[in-house]
C-alpha cells in the first residue's frame, strides 16, 4: 500500500496512541472492515456514553424518590420534607439527560 507521507503520519500517530505497530495498526483496521465491526469510537463518543450510563444509573434512583415524596401529600394533604429535594434531583438528571444528548448529537454530526 503507498501512502503520502501526511497519510503515513497520521497513521503512525493512530497506531501509537493505539499501542499498536503501524503494520498492526493497518491489519486490525482492515480485519474490523472485513468483519463488519465498527471502528474505533472517538473521545467525545466515549464520554457521551459514560455520561449517558450515569443518566441510566440516576434514572433508576429517581424512581422511587418522587414517589414516596407524592404519597405523603396524597395521605395527609401536606407535602413531605423531601418532595423539594426529590423534584431538585429530578431536574438535575434531565439536565444531565440534556448534555448526554448534545454530547451525543455533536459526536454523530
């Protein structure tokens, strides 16, 4: 394969910051053609999906707080202590849903 020396560097660069010879380099990303597997993810894709597994561990949590917050006013009219901080906490993981999907969005555009 002839490669121009800008192509050659940015290949060696690629393949050091894989750990990898540029000749391994070049055979793992052919193999991952070959075999249909996808390319190597980019840093902002990777911290898009870190911040998006964050948002699923936050969403799981938020299930029960809100509710436990609402069952109390439903019992006895007045609200908890707690639904305060509950709905705070509910605003906080959309927002974190918001910057997982910017970060998402701007990755694949």
């Amino acid at each position: 394969m002839r490669l121009s020396d800008a192509e050659r560097t940015t290949l060696a660069a690629a393949a050091d910051r894989a750990g990898l010879a540029l000749a391994a380099y070049l055979v793992r990303a052919r193999m991952d053609v070959a075999e249909h597997r996808t390319g190597s993810i980019t840093d902002l894709q990777r911290d898009a999906l870190a911040e998006l597994m964050v948002v699923g561990r936050l969403l799981r949590r938020i299930g029960t707080d809100p509710n436990q917050a609402v069952g109390r006013p439903n019992a006895t009219g007045q609200p908890g202590a707690d639904l305060g901080p509950a709905a705070a906490y509910c605003m906080q993981v959309a927002r974190r849903a918001d910057e997982a999907i910017v970060l998402l969005r701007k990755s694949l555009l």
